[in-house]
C-alpha cells in the first residue's frame, strides 16, 4: 500500500483522520454496489435442499399424526392458495383451515409456484426473482446495518493494518518476516474488526435471510423485535452468536487477501518502474531489502491518481476474488448458524422441536463436515458465484478508494508542507 515503511522516502504525514475519512468513503460506495449480491449470497447459502420427485408422492399414512397436533388452525395461508411446508424435509403438505391434507391435484400447481419462487438456482436466479416476487428495493434490504457495520469495521480494519504493518511501535515489526507481515497483519486486523461488529452483522444477516416482503420499517423492527427476543431468552452473549465461524472465515480471509494484494500491487509497481526505465534507456535496479522497499515508495509516490486507481483495482480484486474462494465453506457455516434460530421461528412445527438437536449446534468442523457428507463439495461452496462476484469488486472498490483517498490526502499535506514521521 501506499503506506510502505517510509524511511528516508520524503513521503508526508496521513493522519489517522484521514485514513478514516478515506475508509468510510470506500466503505458507503462499495456498500451500495455490493448489497444486491449479498442479499442473494445469504438466501442461497440460507435455503434447504429442495425435495426429490420421489419424496413428492402423497404418501400421509406414513407419518404419524402426532407431528401435526401442536400446529395453529390457521397456519399457512398464502396469496397463492397455501403455503407449502416440508415435514421432515421431505413431504410437501398444505395447511389452510383446522384440517391437515397432503397435496391434491388442484393445489398442486400452486405448491410448484410457490416452491420455485422461493427456490433459487443461481445469482442471476436469485436476482430476478427476489426483484420480481419481493420488488427491487429487497435487492438493498438490509444497507443501513450494513452502513453502520462497514463503516467501523473498515476503519478498524484498514487503519489497524496500516499501522500493524509500517509502525516501529507495532507488535510484529521485527518479529514477523517482511514478506509475511501483510498476512500476520491482515489477519489480527480483521480479528479486531470482528469483534467490534459481530452483532450488526448477526442483525443485517437475519434482515436479509427473511423472505416475507414489508414495508423497510416494518422488517427493521420485526427482525430487531427477534434479536431483542433472543437476548431475553439466551443472553447479550447470543449477539456474537456465530463469531467462531465469521472468523474461520474472514481471518484467513484476510490474510490471503492483504498477502495476495501486497504481492501484487509490488509485482504491478515493478512492472511500472521496468517500462520507465525502459522508456529512458535506464537500467532498472529491482533492489533487495529495505532499498527495495523504497524504491517501491519512491515509485508510488510518484505515480498519478489514474495508476494508483487501475493497480489497487486489480491487484485487490484479483486477491479478493481468490480469498473468497478458498474461504466460501466457511462463509456458507457462519451464514446458516447465524440464520437457523431465525428460519427455526417460522418452520418449527411442534413443541418438541426445541428439543431437537440441530447440526448448525454443532462444533464448526463438525458442522462443515455434516454438509459435506449431505450434500458434498457443492454444498460448502454453495454461493461461491454470488460470494466472489460480490467480493471481488467490493475489495476493488474498496482497497482503490482507500489508496486514492490516502494519496489525495498526501498531496494536500505536501501543499501545507506537514512534513511525516512514522511513529
């Protein structure tokens, strides 16, 4: 980044203002492009495996009527003709009225549409009929506690990095290898991040998971009304409900990511300097050590804003895009942990069903192992599409505004003449 170990570069002070400044401006931009994709990112990993054709059969006398007694008269109507409930994920019933009935042909069209409106296949699926059967503005559900989460996150993670990486006071400046500080770095920041946010990210999550439509005001306090609910009965400890998995995902995460970036945003700054060199009939010099560190600043602190933008930009989204990847079973766990109270509200079916002991209850390896033997390898990397079309951008977006916004700042401090000196 632009804030390379700076000794004897000349480069002026970012104050800590600054970087937040820059941050939260990435940080609104990239929400807004992004949150399409994450809403979709969520239904996908959040919905069940859809029955097979051989499970659709009427087949009531198998199952025992005791699993419907607890059930309310009036469960279930829909504008369609009647919702569709799975019992034991398998056999389609109809509820409409005080009596119970399996699925008869003429409602039986009904239970297909209602099926397939909330069943999507793919991210362009996912798009279309959320915009169609819930209307565009669902698209954004969930942007103001993504604003209010990214916004702190961001700052903590960005200016935490910077300052982890290039400052003499950091922890592992001197102990940590050069070329692995980026990772070490990256990684303790976002632990950070974390934590200072988990509970936003629980509410926006379960915001985004709800497929009923509602006016924006009424879903903030319907889903706001379930988190109180789950702090009465569990505790203010079930806000961070799902933070062991948030960062099995996003600890790697970013270490993979801010190596990879840091990695080629050096391999794109060389490329730079070889063309110049060659433009002048120079030699170039690739340097080792701490000259290589400097020629690399010199370089970027001379580069104009459109070079700044294009290297950030594909250096972070190439890294981003890889980082989501390898980390979407992860990403997929933290999703349905953090969904599954939520979906258990409105699908449990019968007084017992609290007594029943969930896999998303289970350790996260455990967990993640349970979906592999259900469903194999599609299953961890369901949303992977969604997951690294949202990622790659965001990170683009976001690292570029960041480094544009960091180095606007430092050509202000150059025409004030602040000199910096790195702590």
């Amino acid at each position: 980044m632009a804030t390379d170990d700076a000794e004897g570069t000349g480069d002026l002070s970012i104050s800590l203002v600054q970087k937040m400044l820059s941050a939260v401006t990435g940080s609104v931009l990239t929400s807004l492009l992004v949150t399409p994709l994450d809403v979709v990112r969520v239904r996908l990993q959040s919905q069940q495996p859809t029955a097979s054709a051989s499970h659709t059969r009427p087949y009531a006398a198998t199952l025992p009527i005791a699993q419907f007694r607890d059930l309310p008269p009036n469960l279930g109507i829909s504008a369609c003709c009647r919702e569709v409930f799975w019992i034991n994920n398998n056999a389609p019933y109809c509820v409409a009225g005080p009596t119970i009935a399996p699925i008869t042909p003429p409602s039986a069209a009904c239970a297909v549409e209602e099926i397939e409106r909330r069943s999507f296949n793919s991210t362009l699926d996912g798009l279309r009929k959320i915009a169609r059967h819930e209307g565009p503005r669902t698209l954004w559900r969930g942007l103001s506690p993504t604003l209010v989460m990214a916004v702190p996150a961001n700052v903590i993670y960005f200016a935490g990095y910077d300052w982890l990486r290039t400052s003499s006071k950091s922890p592992f400046k001197g102990t940590v290898p050069d070329a692995y500080t980026p990772l070490v770095a990256g990684a303790a920041a976002r632990v950070l991040a974390a934590i200072a946010v988990s509970p936003i990210e629980m509410f926006r999550t379960r915001m985004q998971a709800a497929h009923h439509a509602s006016t924006p005001a009424g879903h903030f306090h319907k889903t706001l009304d379930g988190l109180r609910e789950m702090v009465a009965a569990q505790g203010i400890h079930s806000l961070w409900r799902g933070l062991t998995l948030t960062l099995w995902r996003d600890v790697p995460f970013s270490a993979i990511y801010w190596w990879g970036y840091e990695t080629g945003r050096n391999a794109l700054t060389d490329m730079r300097g070889r063309a110049e060199a060659r433009k002048y009939g120079r030699e170039f010099s690739l340097g080792v050590g701490a000259d290589k560190v400097r020629r690399r600043s010199r370089s970027r602190s001379h580069e104009n804003h459109t070079a700044t933008l294009v290297d950030s930009f594909i250096a972070g989204a190439t890294s981003g895009a890889v980082a989501a990847l390898v980390t979407t079973p992860f990403d997929v766990g933290k999703t349905r942990q953090q969904v599954i109270h939520h979906m258990g509200d409105s699908q449990s079916i019968g007084s017992n069903a609290a007594n029943i002991i969930r896999p998303e209850d289970k350790s996260m390896p455990r967990f993640l192992w349970h979906i592999f033997k259900e469903q194999g390898m599609p299953g961890l990397f369901k949303g992977w599409a969604a997951r690294c079309l949202k990622v790659a951008p965001a990170c683009a977006i976001m690292i570029s505004s960041y480094e544009i916004g960091k180095k606007m700042a430092n050509d202000i401090n150059e025409r004030r003449g602040v000199r910096r000196y790195e702590s």
